[in-house]
C-alpha cells in the first residue's frame, strides 16, 4: 500500500475526518483551501462499497495524471471517486475534454456543480451523485481513479467489462494488480508520504 493509504485509513478508521488532520502545519493553508469536509452524513466505512476517504490529488499531479493518459479535445474522461471535482475540471478547462465524475459525497457533488457553473462548463463536465458500482462508464474514453489499493479486485473486472479496446485507465498511487502497465510515472514530493505514482494502462 502506498505511504500516504496507511496514514490515511489510520486516521479514518478512528473516527477522524482525513482531511482535517493528515495536514502538517506547513500544509495546512493550502489544504484549507483544497479541501471540503467530507462530511454528508453517511457511514461509508461500514459500506462495503466505500472504496477510500476524500484526499484531493495536488494540482500538478491531476496536470501529471491527464498528460500522461495524453487527454485532448474528443476524450470523454471519467473520474470514479471525484471528490471535488479538481480532475474533471481540469480535463474539460485545461485539456479541453468533456468530463464526468461519479461521487457519492453529496457536499463535495455540490461544490464540484458549483464550479462547474462558476467556471461556464456546463455541458461538457458533469457530476454524478452516485455509487460508482452502480455507473456504467463505458462511453469513457479515459479513466482515472485514485482510490484504495484494495478498491481493484472488484473495480478492475468491471472496468474490463465495461471498456473499449484502447481506453485509458490512470491509477494514482497504486497499481491494478494484474494489469500490465504501459507507463510509470513518479512525482517526488518533501517527503515519501507526499509523493506520488501515476500507473497508464491501455485496455485490451
Ligand atoms: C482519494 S479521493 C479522490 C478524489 C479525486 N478523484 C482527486 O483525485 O482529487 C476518493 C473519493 O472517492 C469517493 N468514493 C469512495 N467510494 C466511493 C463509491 N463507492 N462511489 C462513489 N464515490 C466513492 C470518496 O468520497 C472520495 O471523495
């Protein structure tokens, strides 16, 4: 499991909102402004749908992640788990893709529609409220997803089901068990808790 999972699903299974205690005191004015409580009344530990708490992806890994599954104009990017949005958002504003998100977070849905609007980017990204299980994502051209380790053994089947031959997939921070990854790339941060993985695959 990547670094940063242990420390984060520690905090989560204690009870504690992740994104108000993983910060360190240098990071805490930045996350303030990354991030929204991830708070909306659910139980999702219990769920065994839960696939990872809320922990945004910084904005040159969400640049990293799109330029390596080389996302352009005509992709259709599909982020399961959108948290607030930041990936499909930077798909459609600064790779000029459309996008859709699927988040079961009702708060975070809401700021992501929020900006959407804000941002003048209605029709081409969309948010789904929902369980990612429950989505079919097979008009997806590209697909990213930055979710606990364990979350493949059941996403990867449907994920293989599901799309064409030739769409991407982005992993961050762990690979798909099983899937033969075409492109690795490493992102180093201050510390090894704050770096980063990025796996492409290709389906097949
Ligand atoms: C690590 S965050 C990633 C957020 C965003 N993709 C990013 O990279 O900044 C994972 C997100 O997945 C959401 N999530 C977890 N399980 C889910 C499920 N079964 N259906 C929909 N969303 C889920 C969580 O609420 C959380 O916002």
């Amino acid at each position: 499991m990547h670094p940063i999972w242990t420390s984060l699903v520690i905090v989560a299974l204690a009870g504690v909102a992740p994104a108000q205690t993983r910060e360190t005191p240098a990071d805490a004015p930045r996350l303030a402004q990354q991030s929204t409580p991830p708070d909306d009344g659910r139980d999702h530990l219990d769920d065994p749908n839960w696939l990872g708490p809320y922990v945004p992806t910084p904005t040159a890994v969400v640049d990293a992640a799109l330029e390596l599954a080389k996302v352009g104009e005509g992709d259709l990017v599909y982020d399961l788990g959108s948290g607030d949005g930041r990936i499909i958002l930077a798909a459609a504003q600064r790779f000029q893709a459309r996008a859709v998100g699927v988040e079961w977070n009702e708060k975070l849905c809401a700021k992501t529609s929020a900006d959407v609007r804000r941002l003048g980017l209605e029709g081409r990204v969309k948010v789904i409220q929902g369980d990612i299980f429950e989505q079919d994502v097979s008009s997806a051209s590209v697909v990213t997803a930055y979710l606990l380790p364990k979350s493949w053994e059941r996403l990867a089947p449907i994920l293989e089901r599901q799309l064409s031959k030739g769409v991407r997939v982005v992993a961050v921070n762990d690979p798909v068990p099983g899937w033969p990854v075409v492109e690795k790339r490493h992102i180093e941060g201050e510390s090894a808790i704050k770096s980063w993985d990025l796996y492409l695959y290709r389906m097949r």
